[in-house]
C-alpha cells in the first residue's frame, strides 16, 4: 500500500500511523513535511541538543521522532517516508531486510533513469548512517530504523532537489550541534537523475507513489 500524508496529520502521533500491512510485508506512506528538521532517537535522548538546534534562526519546524536517526530534513526540497514492516517470526536481521527492501522498491522505480543505489554509510552527508542509499557515494535516501514488537519501523527522506544555500548552512549548522557538519558533495537528489530534471516534490510523489507497487516482500 503506498499512500501520502502531511506530516502534521494527527494519525503520525501512532509510530505506525494505522499502518496494517500483512506478515512479512511492508506499508509504505510518504509524507509532505513542512519547511524544518524531524529529529530521531539518537537527538531526542538529547534534549540539550535538540534546545540549540531550535534556536538556530531560520530553522523552521523542529519534530521528534521515537524512531531512529539524527536530522532529517523537511520542506519542499526534500519528500518523508513512513514505513511499516509486520515482521515474519522467526526474522533473521530485520534492520538489514528492512533496509534492503526499500533499496530494492526506490531502485525499481529509479531503474529507468539510470539510478544505481548502494546501501551504507556516506560520510560527510546529512544524518548520515549504515542505511543510507546513495548513488555514486552521494546520499540520495536517509532512513532512521526502529524495532519494537513484532514491528519494524522506518522514518526516511528522500532529497527531491538541491536546497539553496541558506538551507545548506541550516542543516549543516544542526549537525555541528553534536557531530562533523555537511559536505554538499557528498550528497545528491532525483533532480540530478537524467530525465528528472526539474522534479519538484509533487511530481516525486507520483513518482514513488502512483503505480500498484509495495517494497518488495521479506523472505522468511
């Protein structure tokens, strides 16, 4: 199931968002967020962290997440994900399906315009972590993971286009705040793919969202 929701929609206050999908199978929701950051586990442990990121002037929103990551951006340059996974039992390294089933659902819809995703940690780029798809060791998707009860949850960002400048110093700015701050190189977006000039949030959406496909199933 592949839907879009605003990230202020009161069902985002469940982690699942209602989701139900069937065992062994993953529910996927994209989120328009708007113009901020979402903070994951790993920041809100810090609530010394997450007081001076809300002071940086300009940052917009400042979310929460119990789900795992750093900073996720938001806003129009950037397009949020919510899924869900009902885990198999037994499940043998559930973050690494999870992982890989949403790298093999964005590579299936990218694989038309020439999109090669690799999965693991780009230094340098935003909330960077082991789950990053890249392309060319340029971060395309972040993706914070969560288990907890049967469930596997992830929160994600896909970079839509490339931010202005003032938005880069922002973002670069929130990760200085605990960590080594943002290299623009090490990150890339959609609008960089040929024939994807010119992508816009909305016409990402339809991109990742309009066809009847979910992320592949997790094998047993």
């Amino acid at each position: 199931m592949v839907g879009v929701a605003a990230e202020d929609d009161p069902a985002l206050a469940d982690p699942r968002a209602g989701l139900e999908p069937r065992p062994a199978e993953v529910s996927l929701l994209l989120l328009r967020s708007p113009e901020g950051v979402t903070l994951g586990s790993a920041l809100t442990r810090r609530p010394e962290v997450v007081a001076e990121i809300r002071q940086i002037p300009g940052i917009g929103d400042v979310r929460t997440s119990r789900i795992g990551g750093t900073v996720g951006p938001g806003g129009e340059h950037w397009l949020g994900l919510l899924a869900v996974a009902r885990l198999p039992d037994p499940c043998a390294h559930p973050l690494d399906r999870l992982t890989e089933a949403l790298r093999a659902f964005t590579a299936e819809r990218l694989a038309s315009f020439g999109a090669v995703l690799e999965l693991g940690r780009v230094e340098g780029a935003w909330c960077p972590g082991f789950s990053d798809l890249s392309i060319g060791q340029r971060k395309l998707v972040g993706l914070g993971l969560h288990l907890t009860a049967g469930w596997g949850l992830v929160r994600g960002v896909v970079a839509v286009s490339t931010p202005d400048q003032a938005e880069l110093v922002r973002l670069d700015r929130c990760h200085r705040t605990f960590g080594p701050g943002v290299d623009p190189a090490r990150m890339t977006s959609l609008s960089e793919l040929p024939g994807l000039e010119g992508i816009d949030r909305e016409k990402a959406i339809r991109l990742l969202g309009d066809r009847d496909l979910v992320p592949a199933k997790m094998a047993r």
